[in-house]
C-alpha cells in the first residue's frame, strides 16, 4: 500500500526523469587507476585539464569501482549489468556465451543510433561487428598505438590504420557525431586502446614527464606493512611477471614505466576535450550525458605488485566522471560505491528506455542528482584464476565503507580483513584479529548471501588457452614462509593421553 508520502516521493522522482531521448557519449579507457587524474594529484605532476573540467563541471564519483579487474569481464559488466559470474565471461579468452545481449540493443529498438568505436577485446581475437551498433569501428585483441598490418574493422571490412590510435578512435567519433541530425538521438561507445601496456605516447607527448621525480607507494617496501599477516601468495608474487622484482619477466624500472604511462594518457585527455569541443559546436554539450571512466584500475607497485586482478584498491578502483548540465549541477562529488555494473540502467534511464528486471546494477542518475533512493551499502568483486597468470588467486571480495573483507579460494593462505576508512592503504590484514572475528563472520556471510542471490555459487571453467607467465627470477626473492597466524603451537598434548617420558 502506498502511503502519501511515497506517492509525493515517487512524483517528485518522476518530474526529475529525463523526458527526451538524450545523448549520451560513454568514454572507457584501459588500465586507468582511479587516482591517475591531475586533480587527485595521485603524482603531484600529474596533467589531466579535460578531465579536471568533467569533474569541475560535472560530478566526480570517487568510489566507483569494477567487479572483476581484467578487461574482458569488465567490459561484459558493463554492456550486460552482470557479474562475470552471470555474463561467463570471466577471463581475456572466453568466447561470448551465445544469445548474450547487450544494451544499446535496446536503445536501437527505442529509436536511437548507435556507435562502437575502439577496443572490443571480448571473445579472444575477433573484431567482427557485434549486436547492438549501427556502426562499428574496433580492431583485434589488444591492438597497437601506432598502425600495424591487421589494421582496423569498419563495418565489417577490413581499413588500413592511419596513425596513432587514440588521435584516430576520436577522429571517427567526431564524424560519426556530425553525421547524426539534430534530431536524431545517439549513444557513443568510444573505447580507447590507452592506457594498457606496453605504454606508447604519443609522439607529441614523448618524453614530457622524463624529468619528473615519481613517488612510488609506500607498500612497494616489504618493510612497509606488516608481512606476518600478508598472504605467502602476495609475498611470493613480488618474484614474478605481476610483481615489482621481476615485471614481466624483465628488468623494467617502475618510474619509467609509470611515466610513460603517465605521457600516453595525456592524449586521452586531449581528446576527451576534441569531443567535448565537437559537443559544444553542434550546441549538444549541456545537453548530453558525458560518462568516462577506466575498465579497471592498475598497480604500480602497491604491495609489491603491478598489473590488476585483485581485490586491493589499485586494482578494483577506477576514475568515473559524469558531465551533462541538464540533467545535474556540477562540481560535486559522489561518495557512494557505484561500478561498471551500474552503466547500463544509468544510461537506459538517461535514455527514457526501461530498465529490464533481473540486473546486478542499478542506475546512479538519482545520486547525480541528488534524489532519495535506496542503495547498495557493500559492493561484491570476484576474480577467477587463470592458468595464463598463475600468481593470483581465484578470490572473492565484499568492500563496505568501513571494511574490504577478501576470501580466497583453493590455496592454503591467509584470507584479508582491512580497515580502509583507517588503513587506506591496505597494510594491516586484520584478519587473524580477535576484535574483529565477528566482523569476518559478518562479512563472510554478506558475501555468500550476494553470491547465492545472484546464482554466484558455481565457478566456471573453460579449456586452457594462450601462453603461460609463471616464472620467478633465481636471484630475487625466495618463497614466502606461512604467516605467523597460521603457524600453531609446538607439541601441543592431545588431552588425556599419557604422555611419553623424556
């Protein structure tokens, strides 16, 4: 029964829906950490000035984050609303289970055109056009920064690349812009190959932050943070293709690594800024929902690591800034946890499409602009083991505001309990902690209640396929010994058993 109050809630919820059929430009990119923006300052040097002025101008959602860190099953999050576990698309090699539906599907049958232009990478290697794009610009696997003989797939047929990539991607979006009428309602996909390793700037940006003093993390010292409660599986990775004694299987130096990271996002930037330009001159800029943000995020060097896949900040972290003047006022910040699983009904609802029943997200537009609405107050992250990366393991994780509970499946190690308002960094695992067994309990049972509700309890398992990085350096670091929680007591007598003499 719906009592007055509700009713005038539910009105004064719909007088804020949006009515037409608006625009809206969905930019990803790659390997993106969430702090890696010039006004998060997550290097003091920094320079990201277009997408400081979304967040200026729009909102930034600080606590966004992905349910799985890996490309593929990310990128299937977000077109689906699912979790891998849901959608099956749980590694960088699963082809896409037939009759997967994506959701500019539905924006086509509402009236809308649609565009994909970029990296695909769902499905192993192919770049053939998929469902739900009127156009359809991508390439194979991971592509390459500058021209390469496999080229770029148009519609269906095979294009020579002409230049860098990212200046490219944004080229074909910008004429795929102006060729929409004004009265024509559009969803862009633009799917940057940036920033995903091997890190290639653009020529015009080569070398711009060489001389910059980078600051590596705190915890990429062993010293740091407290290794008798580390996982042996984290210590041991630290001596591998993941980890920062032998980065895929090289010598490679952080700092310069993370430089040329740094150079090869300032062209994303500058092209976030060419769409917005192309946006303003067609008079669409206020009108049209802007989202950007990272398909996962990337260590550099926290825990000793790098790369992605598991449950620490640096990885399950992503930036996620939205912009449309229309729809909500800017300069805010969003502090809820939202995720890659909440795209889809957020751009449906902007759409005025009906969200279907059945999904794992929800539409964040009431929290732009600032309606009541119920939300999640614990997010579920999952990563499966890949027999390619053997370092990590298959794990689950619940991240509250207060906690980040990680469980581990199918290794004999520490499982992790941090206190992320107190220990945002993640170095005292507080797992084996008296004060907080009732907290793990807790959380324990929270994350098995989402997987049982969400048909999470069975693991998928798909043939081997690819190449296998699981070497370890034989002058680093040697295997970790079990962490003092896991170590009992000496000759402990079994009670009522006599006891041999001496």
């Amino acid at each position: 029964m719906m009592n007055r109050r509700t009713f005038l809630a539910s009105l004064s919820a719909a007088a804020q829906t949006p009515k037409k059929k608006r625009n809206v430009v969905f930019i990803l990119t790659d390997d993106h950490r969430y702090d890696a923006m010039g006004f998060l300052k997550g290097q003091q040097w920094l320079q990201t000035p277009n997408m400081d002025r979304l967040a200026r101008e729009g909102a930034h959602l600080k606590n966004a984050f992905v349910t799985t860190a890996l490309c593929s099953p990310s990128r299937a999050s977000i077109l689906t609303g699912r979790y891998a576990h849901a959608h099956k698309i749980i590694d960088n090699n699963t082809a896409i289970p037939r009759g997967t539906a994506f959701f500019p599907q539905q924006l086509q049958k509402a009236g809308y055109k649609t565009a994909f232009i970029g990296k695909w990478h769902m499905g192993g290697e192919s770049d053939a056009p998929q469902p739900g794009f009127d156009k359809w610009i991508s390439f194979r696997g991971q592509g390459t920064y500058f021209p390469n003989p496999n080229g770029l797939n148009i519609d269906g047929k095979k294009v020579p690349q002409k230049g860098y990539i990212t200046d490219e991607l944004t080229d074909y979006a910008i004429e795929w812009i102006r060729q929409q009428p004004k009265s024509q309602p559009y969803f862009l996909y633009l799917s940057h190959k940036a920033v995903h390793g091997d890190f290639v700037p653009a020529t015009r940006h080569d070398g711009k932050f060489q001389n910059e003093r980078f600051v590596p993390p705190a915890s990429m010292n062993p010293a740091a943070s407290d290794v008798d409660s580390r996982p042996m599986w984290v210590q041991n990775q630290r001596n591998s293709w993941h980890g920062v004694e032998y980065p895929y299987h090289t010598g490679m130096d952080i700092e310069a690594y993370y430089k040329m990271y740094a150079e090869t996002l300032c062209a994303v930037d500058e092209n976030i800024g060419r769409v917005m330009d192309t946006l303003r001159e067609r008079g669409e800029l206020d009108s049209t929902l802007i989202i950007y943000m990272g398909d996962n995020g990337f260590a550099f060097g926290e825990h000793g690591l790098i790369d992605k896949r598991t449950a620490y900040e640096e990885s399950m972290r992503v930036p996620m800034l939205a912009r449309c003047p229309e729809l909500f006022a800017g300069g805010k910040t969003v502090d809820h946890v939202v995720a890659n699983l909440d795209i889809m009904p957020t751009v449906l609802e902007t759409a005025g499409v009906t969200i279907p029943a059945g999904l794992d997200g929800r539409s964040f537009l009431p929290l732009l602009q600032e309606r009541k609405t119920v939300w999640r107050d614990s997010l579920l992250y999952e990563y499966f083991w890949e027999r390619n990366f053997p370092q990590t393991p298959t794990m689950h994780a619940l991240r509250t505001s207060k906690f980040k509970y990680i469980r581990y499946h199918g290794i004999w190690d520490l499982d992790e309990l941090y206190d992320i308002e107190n220990d945002p960094m993640e170095t005292r695992n507080l797992i084996a902690d008296p004060a907080h067994a009732r907290t793990v309990q807790d959380m324990n049972k929270r994350l098995f209640d989402i997987l049982e509700g969400t048909n999470g309890m069975n693991m998928p398992l798909y043939r081997d396929k690819g190449g296998r990085s699981g070497l370890r350096h034989p002058d680093r670091s040697q295997a970790a010994p079990f962490p003092k929680p896991m170590q009992g007591p000496r000759d402990n007598p079994i009670p009522g058993l006599r006891q041999k003499a001496k």
